[in-house]
C-alpha cells in the first residue's frame, strides 16, 4: 500500500465511530453502545423512517475497478450510479455473517414489488483472492441470487477497493489443518441515489428489515434539507 493510500484511509477511517472498524472472522460483531445525545442528523432520519440500519457520514460512492463474474471490468461508482446499492467484502467459505446477509437481502428482494426490485443492485465482493474464483464467487452467489453482482480482483485491488469503500482490508485470521478463516468488514454498506453512504447494516437485519429499509429507500430516497 502506498503512502496515499495510507493517508486516505486514516483519514475516511477517521470519520466512522468505532463500531465501523470491527472486523468479523465470521463468528460474531459487536453492535454501537447507546448513548444518551441528542439524535444526529442522521440518527434523526433513521428514527423517523423507522430504517434499521446505523446512521454515518455521509460518505461517497467509492470509486475503484475490480472484475466481475464473467471477466469483465466493473466500475463501482460509474455501474451503480444513482441506485440504491448494497455493498460487501466477504468471502464465499464464510460460515455464517456472509451468507447470513445475502439470505435475508435475497429473501426480502423475492417479495418486494417489483419496482424495488429493479432499483437495487447487490455487489459481493470476494476478499479471499487465492480461493474467490470468478466461478466460485458466481456459484456462491446463484444460491441466493443470480442477479446479484459478484467481484473479484487480485489482493492488491481487492485492498484497494476496500481502502476506497472506508472498508478495514481484510486478512487472513486463522490457520488451521486443511483451510483458514478469514476477518473482514462484517458491515454491508448501503448507498442511496444521491450517491451518498448514510446507513451501514450490522448482521443480524431480519427480512422484514431489510423489505422495509429498501422499499423506503427505492422510492423516497434520503431525505435533503
């Protein structure tokens, strides 16, 4: 990682409260303690939406480049554009946070109506670069989705994009006989048509959840000033 680099993600990194630095070795995260101030901005909007997920930022749509399922180029920022979009760093031999996510967002996606539907992309990003194949990502996404997009890239990009996406990079947490655990951001990162990130989600979102949040968001968007 170069020095720039380095500097960005301080900085970005700076900005989130803690609860957005904890890393998952797909076992388990911690959610924000309470507090008793008053209600940011944001906190605000999530409240009177009654959204569940936890307010930040703003942050921008990231921009960075990794390779999709069919080998491809994909664009983050210039693909998602403008749509309600849903951003993770996993990886497919995760046990539980992982699929945990996408089988709640898939569940709710199948009975949204269907303008909802066609105005959220999902973007799963395999952090695992050795064992996330384009073909393993794509195989492990056809369990909850096929519409979903599936990234891949080297470890270089794959930091990269998580650096840009204010995302810890992830690594390798746990050697043991045969395989190894991986800890990554255990957040799934929403971004709003305004191309802003307001809300991150913690595991844990239940269908409804997820069905509420993304109807409210598809069809009203953020509220401006």
């Amino acid at each position: 990682m170069n020095a720039l680099a380095v500097r960005r993600l301080l900085v970005v990194l700076g900005s989130l409260t803690l609860a957005t630095l904890l890393l998952a070795a797909c076992g388990g995260e911690t959610s924000p303690e309470p507090t008793s101030a008053p209600l940011s901005e944001g906190d605000q909007v999530v409240a009177d939406l009654g959204l569940h997920g936890v307010a930040l930022g703003p942050l921008e749509r990231p921009d960075f480049v990794l390779t999709d399922t069919g080998g491809a180029a994909y664009d983050f920022r210039a693909e998602t554009s403008g749509r309600v979009t849903l951003l993770y760093f996993g990886y497919t031999n995760c046990p539980d946070i992982c699929p945990v996510h996408f089988a709640n967002i898939a569940a709710a996606l199948r009975q949204a109506p269907s303008e909802v539907r066609r105005g959220v992309t999902v973007v799963f990003v395999g952090v695992d670069a050795p064992r996330d194949t384009p073909e393993r990502v794509q195989a492990w996404l056809d369990f909850f989705d096929a519409d979903f997009v599936g990234l891949t890239g080297t470890a270089e990009e794959l930091e990269a994009a998580q650096i840009a996406a204010a995302a810890p990079p992830a690594f390798v947490d746990e050697e043991f006989e045969g395989g190894y655990t991986v800890a990554h951001a255990a957040w799934l990162f929403l971004y709003t048509p305004d191309d802003l990130m307001h809300l991150r989600y913690p595991t844990g979102v239940r269908q409804s959840g997820w069905a509420h949040d993304l109807d409210v968001l598809v069809r009203e968007g953020w509220p401006t000033k």
